[in-house]
C-alpha cells in the first residue's frame, strides 16, 4: 500500500508538473503572438504615416512653386529668346545672343539642381516636418487602432544622431535602439534620409494587460488544479497518518487491556485454586489486586469515552465551586499505587491558602491524574514528581514537575495531538494510548483555560495549568 501510493503521488506530479509546463508554454505562445500583432500593427502605422509626410511634403513643395513644381520665373529663364531687356543689353550679333543665352540657362539649371540636391543638408530637417505636428499625428493614429498607452519619439540622421529635438536620459539609447523606426522620407533621392523613432516604456504591461482576461482565467484554473493536488495529496497522507495511528493505538490499548485482565484472571485463579492454601493476608492481597487492575480498567474505559465526548462537544460540565489543594490530594490518591510501584516519590508544595475556583471536579481531577500517571510511567526508577500550587492574579496556577526522561523540543508541539505517543527509545514497558494529554488540553480549554510544557531531554518535564477562578465558559 505504501508502494503504491508513493507511485500514484509521483506520477501525479509528474503530470501537474507537465500540465503547467504546457499551460506555461502555451501563456508565453500567446503572449509572443500578441508581441508580434503589435510589431505588425506599429510597422503599418508608421510606413502610413511615411506616406502622409511625403504627400504633405510634395504638397508643401507644389504650393511654392510656380504651376507644375518650378520654381517661379523658371520657364521665362529658359527660354530661348530671354526677355528683350535682357536681349537689348547682351552682346551684338546673333552669335553673342546665344552664348549669353546658354550661359544663363546653364546658371539657372545648376541652381536649381543645388537646390534639388539639398547642398545644405543638416539644415534642411526642420524646413521638411514639424515635430509637434507628427506627433500629434502619431497619437491620432494610435488611438484610432486603440494603442492607448505612453510613447515617446525621436528624429535621427543617417547617422543615427539625434535631430529636430532634444531626447533627454535613457530615452536616446531606447530610441536609437528600437524597432518601431521608420524613413520618413524612403523616396526621395536628393534629400538626406530622416528617420522616426517610437519607444514605448509600458509597452510589456501594455500587452498583458490587453491579454488580462485570459491571463487571469488560465492562472485561476492553474492556480486551483495546482491547490486541489495538493489539498488531495495532504488528505492521502492525513489519511495514512491516521490509519498507522489508529494501528498503534488499537496495539496499545489490546496491551492495556491485557495486562489487567491477565493480572485479574491469575489473582482469580489463585484464589479459586483449593490446592494452594492460602491465609487471610494472602486472600485479601489477592482481592486488593482485583480491585486495583479493576480501577485501571475502569480509568482507561473512562479516558476513551471521555476523549470521544470533548471531541464530539456534547459534553455537559457541572460547574461548582471548587478546592484546587483538594482536588490534588485526590489525584495524587488515584496514583498513589501505580507510584510505590515504581517507588516514585509524590512532594506537595500546595498554597498554604485555601484556592477556591469554579470548576469541573471530576474532569479537573481526572486531568490532573492523567499528568500525575504520564510523570510515573515516561520516568526511571526512583523518580520524584512535585507538584506546586499557586494563585496568580485571577488565575490558579498548578504545575506538575518531574526529573524523568523528558521530551525532546521537536515532540512538544505535538504530545497534545490526539492519539500521538512521545518515542520511548529502549522504554519498551512504556504503554499508553496517545489520549491522556490530548484530554487533557481539551479539559483545561474547556474551562477557559491554558496548558504548556517546559522539557529537556533527560532532565525530565514541567506541565503547567493556567485556569481562570471565576470561570464562566465551561
């Protein structure tokens, strides 16, 4: 059974691990896909607004032109026979009207070729676009293809230098760098290239929040499907847990039933047997045996069934008013012989006063008589247990001190767990069955009340009670 379920749980995680690896795979798919979306949709965006700059550009050059994009003057100075002012001043004879003619169309072509070419390149950016503008166009565009998030620009030369306006930081690098850039002029043949850089600085949290819907609902599903493994996963082990405890605790109570009905059936036998003669010392001996094994059955049948009511909250307290020295005397009484036994020594240091509180007397005391009976057995032989008594403020205080075995600083947070036994180590003779502590706790914060424990391996335990006097939740 173990095998087997060590085996389910790891092919089970294998197959979580892999349903969130593909689940991640296909999450950062999508992402790259929208990434690229948008790449596409910025490169059309800015190839478009490319285009509006030329026409506006071309419009711009037409408009301070004269009729077809000359400038103005051009076809008169061109023209084979000039102006007559300008004819009548030239040279005489037909010969030295032409050359002159020549000479001054050849002028005029060359400037306006100079012009063309844009000799003064540098200074030309500012004469072709307006940046506010263009941004503004920018933005108008954006929003129309519903990119609504912060960008910045830049207008860089050939020489990928910064022009137009000032970038200020990091965003030059940023700028310079990116791969939303566009020629805003990839026409024209005489002019210098002027390139547009668009930078986005949320542009990841852009597209994650355009993908949020399904994001979120993939993670949430993930999210559950990873929480429901584990959830069932804990309530597997839970489960086994309980099943090696519920052993252990049906082992323990067959020895604790075992023991006293053996002890009863030989002190019966004895005394049923006509051939051992037996006195009357030995007869009562053998009675009182009956009668002690009788109360230990009785005690461990009252702990099971006491244990199940707290746990089941059915329980009914008697609340009265209550002597805590009183009450100790006669736990320590219903131990005393489990204690010479062991030759355990029991040392009283009670309040010299008189502690009266409200209380359960007989769920108190069978408390106390459970830390009394767990001090005699987890110890050595020779053993001294004390118990001191106090009142604190509006509390009682009682601790129950012993120089036993002690418990190690990892057992501590769990000897108040229903059915779990402290290892013993080589204490084999050690028997119990994990529910005296466990009832314990569950009697003291019945009544409102508090319980700890202070141990060192080897240098034995302190339990210590704190219960309200004027107890009222009982």
């Amino acid at each position: 059974m173990k095998k087997y379920l060590q085996h389910t749980v790891f092919v089970l995680s294998i197959a979580l691990l892999g349903l969130i690896a593909v689940q991640f795979y296909w999450i950062s798919n999508a992402v790259s896909i929208k990434e690229k979306q948008f790449d596409q949709q910025m490169n059309r965006i800015l190839v478009g607004l490319a285009y509006k700059v030329e026409k506006m550009h071309a419009l711009n050059g037409f408009n301070g032109m004269g009729g077809f994009g000359f400038p103005q003057g051009f076809l008169n100075a061109i023209s084979p026979f000039g102006k007559a002012d300008t004819l009548s001043n030239r040279g005489s004879g037909i010969g030295g009207v032409f050359q002159n003619m020549v000479t001054r169309n050849q002028r005029i072509m060359e400037e306006l070729m100079q012009e063309m070419m844009g000799v003064n390149r540098r200074g030309q950016a500012k004469d072709r676009i307006d940046p506010v503008i263009l941004d503004s166009l920018l933005a108008i565009d954006f929003k129309s293809n519903g990119i609504v998030q912060p960008f910045r620009t830049g207008y860089f030369s050939s020489e990928n230098l910064p022009v137009l306006k000032a970038i200020k930081g990091k965003d030059i690098d940023r700028l310079s760098e990116s791969i939303y850039k566009v020629n805003l002029f990839p026409n024209s043949m005489f002019n210098e290239p002027l390139f547009l850089s668009v930078y986005f600085p949320y542009q990841k949290r852009y597209l994650l929040k355009s993908m949020w819907g399904i994001l979120s609902l993939s993670v949430l599903f993930t999210l559950i499907i990873v929480l429901s493994f584990f959830f069932t996963l804990r309530t597997l082990y839970q489960q086994k847990k309980d099943s090696e405890i519920k052993n252990d605790f049906i082992n323990n109570m067959t020895h604790e039933l075992k023991t006293p009905i053996s002890t009863i059936a030989l002190a019966c036998e004895a005394i049923n047997d006509e051939q051992v003669k037996k006195s009357q010392s030995q007869l009562k001996e053998y009675v009182g045996m009956i009668q002690d094994e009788n109360k230990r059955l009785g005690l461990l049948v009252e702990n099971v069934l006491q244990t199940a009511t707290l746990e089941e909250e059915a329980i009914e307290f008697n609340l009265e008013h209550l002597d805590l020295s009183s009450m100790v005397l006669q736990a320590v009484d219903k131990i005393s012989f489990l204690a010479e036994k062991k030759g355990t020594v029991i040392d009283l240091d009670l309040d010299p006063t008189s502690i009266e509180f409200k209380g359960d007397e007989f769920h108190l005391t069978n408390a106390i008589s459970n830390l009394l009976d767990n001090a005699v057995k987890y110890s050595e032989s020779e053993n001294k247990i004390r118990i001191v008594t106090r009142k604190t403020g509006e509390n009682i205080y009682l601790a129950c001190e012993d120089n036993g075995i002690g418990i190690s600083k990892e057992q501590q947070n769990k000897i108040f767990e229903k059915l779990y036994r402290v290892p013993t180590g080589n204490l084999h003779s050690v028997k119990g069955n994990g529910l005296g502590l466990s009832y314990v706790k569950s009697v003291i914060e019945a009544h409102g009340g508090k319980i700890g424990v202070k141990s060192k391996l080897g240098e034995g335990s302190v339990f210590e009670l704190n219960i309200p006097i004027n107890n009222e939740k009982a």
